[in-house]
C-alpha cells in the first residue's frame, strides 16, 4: 500500500483544513502537548490506526516520552507510570471512543476530570478525542500509508 484508496486531502480541501484548523487550534491547549499526543495515541490504539499512531508516537519520542510508557500504554491502567491527570485522560478518551461499550461509565469517568481539570480543559480534551477519532476514521478509511521509517 503506497498511496491512499483516494486523494482524500484533494479531493475534499475545504473539510480537510477544517480538520486541520481544528486540531492546530488545539495545540496551544492548557492541557499540553505532551498530554495531548499521549490521548491521540491511546485512541489511535484502540482504533487500529497505524498512520496515526506512527505519527503520535514519533513525536511523543521526539519530545522525550520514554518507550517503556509507550510500551505500555494499551495496558495503562497495569502501571503506575501516568500521573493521575494523564489516567483521568485516558479514561476519558477510551470511554469518548467505545461510546457504544461504557454508557454506565461515562458519568464515572466525566467525575473523575473535574479533579484534575477545569471546565475548559474537559472541553477541549473531548475536542482532541473528537478530532483524533475523524483522523483515525479518515486515515484508515483512505488506507493513509504509513512510511517505513525506523526511529530509535
């Protein structure tokens, strides 16, 4: 796989920057760059997308993020290797992602934010989970090929 099913950045410009204004706007959220890319990965993950998830993790590596976290991410809540912030996060994000699977949880989790994030951040964490979801839908949905391209 080479080339993307369609030239969907092309083909739809206008939706395509959209997107892309959206999720730039979000980085210079309160919540940090670094929170942020540990979300889009863990929702890449649960989502199977390997150009989102190639992508987040390189420039998790390339902001310092150890591999042992990377590593084990999928399992998160097995570690004490997140803060408790980054776990309230990430809760939030597999919660906003399996809407269909964790209904009764949704309260549970949404309480668990408010220790540790303000009403806007809750807001805008929900935007990064939105926006990495219509990614990873876009991405796998257009075969978005992932480059061979080892890092560390």
């Amino acid at each position: 796989m080479n080339s993307p099913r369609l030239p969907w950045t092309a083909l739809a410009p206008a939706q395509y920057k959209s997107m892309y204004a959206v999720s730039q706007s979000l980085v210079e959220s309160p919540l940090g760059g670094k929170l942020i890319e540990i979300v889009q990965t863990r929702v890449s993950q649960i989502n199977g997308c390997a150009f989102c998830l190639d992508m987040h993790v390189r420039e998790l590596r390339r902001s310092g993020e150890a591999w042992q976290r990377l590593n084990v991410l999928s399992a998160w809540r097995e570690t004490e290797f997140f803060s408790a912030r980054e776990q309230a996060a990430l809760a939030w994000a597999e919660t906003m992602t399996r809407l269909a699977d964790s209904h009764t949880e949704r309260e549970v989790e949404f309480q668990a934010l408010r220790a540790h994030f303000s009403d806007a951040e809750i807001v805008e964490l929900t935007w990064v989970i939105a926006a990495i979801n219509a990614w990873n839908r876009m991405a796998i949905g257009m075969h978005q090929p992932v480059a061979a391209d080892p890092i560390d």
